[in-house]
C-alpha cells in the first residue's frame, strides 16, 4: 500500500494513529508532500481531489478521505478494533468523530485563506461565522467526550487531532484555545500521555 500524507494535516494524524496501532508500518510506503496547496505537488497525478491523505491499496485503486482510509486500515490491523461495529456503541464513536471532523472542516478555509491569500482579501465575514460555529461545536465536543473518558476509538482519534491542530495554529487563528476550553486541552495532553500512536503523530 502508499499513503500520500502531510505532518501538519490533522485528517492524515488521524490515519497515521490507525496505522500505528495496528502496526501496519511496515505494510505502507510514505509518501511525504510538501503542501496540499501546491498545483504542481505530485500527489495530485493520483489523487484528482487533490487532498491527503490518500491510500493506494495493493489492488492498485485508491482510497479517498481519512475515515474510510481509517475504517479500511482497521479492518486491515490485528489489534482491538477503533471502530464498534453494531448498536448505539458505533453510532456514538461516528458521531463524536463527525463533530470533531466538521470543527476541521470549518477551520481549513479559515487557515487557507490567511496562508496564501493578502488580508485585503480574505472573507472576514464569513470566517468570523465559522468561529462561531467552532467555539459552540467545541462546548458541544466537551459535553460528548465525557461518556469515552480515555478511552481510545476513531472518536477519540479525531477529537485529539482537532484540539492539538488548533493549538499548532493558534497564532493563525488569533484564539487562544488553552483559556477558552481549558478542559479539552487537559483531557487531549492526557490522551497523548497514554497512547503512544497520539505522542507519536502530533503535528509538526
């Protein structure tokens, strides 16, 4: 398998904990890009999204997206399983890592705009709507973590990523997430204190 990945996307964190908790290491050619942004970034002659991470399967198809990457590398490890199978239990994991998605999803028009685009030109407006949304999505991602405590899931995954990725762009977002959810932040560096496929991915 290959995997087109970036160190500072926290949708390829997610994937790059799966691998590393399965140990499938071994099983994956990394192939780094320098930015997602870049037209002329070779990742983009496989990908026609143009996104990471993307997953090539040994089949020679390519896998798009980090929770189907994430779901499909599960299912391809030996360890205990980061995604419930049935009942209330799966739909609450998917649900936690939806929101914890969406918040991402917010956010990447935000930095995007401010990383390459003169200040002139960005979409005050409409970015200050996003943040909105973010800091009520945020409360709503503490309420939810409560019931998963530290336990480890594709849920948990996600929410890990998100809290340290706005920390790693905290000068870009002009918030300071540490005095605003001081609880998640705790919980997150507790989470990399445990797991070790979470200290190893962290945003570089």
């Amino acid at each position: 398998m290959k995997l087109w990945y970036s160190t500072t996307s926290p949708f390829v964190r997610k994937v790059l904990a799966v691998i590393q908790h399965h140990q499938l290491q071994d099983k994956i050619e990394m192939l780094p890009i320098q930015s997602s942004f870049d037209p002329q970034s070779p990742h983009n002659q496989d990908n026609p999204l143009g996104r990471v991470p993307a997953l090539q399967r040994n089949c020679g198809r390519w896998l798009f997206g980090s929770l189907l990457i994430a779901e499909y590398l599960d299912n391809k490890g030996k360890n205990t399983t980061l995604f419930p199978k049935e009942g209330k239990a799966r739909w609450n994991v998917l649900a936690l890592h939806n929101l914890a998605d969406g918040i991402m999803e917010n956010t990447l028009p935000i930095i995007s705009e401010k990383m390459l685009r003169p200040e002139t030109e960005w979409w005050t407006g409409r970015h200050q709507q996003l943040m909105d949304r973010n800091l009520r999505s945020f409360a709503q991602l503490e309420q939810n973590l409560a019931e998963f405590g530290t336990e480890l899931n594709i849920g948990t995954i996600c929410a890990v990523c998100v809290i340290d990725w706005w920390a790693f762009r905290a000068e870009k977002l002009g918030i300071d997430f540490g005095k605003s959810f001081p609880n998640l932040v705790k919980w997150s560096d507790e989470m990399n204190a445990i797991y070790k496929v979470l200290a190893e991915t962290t945003p570089k």
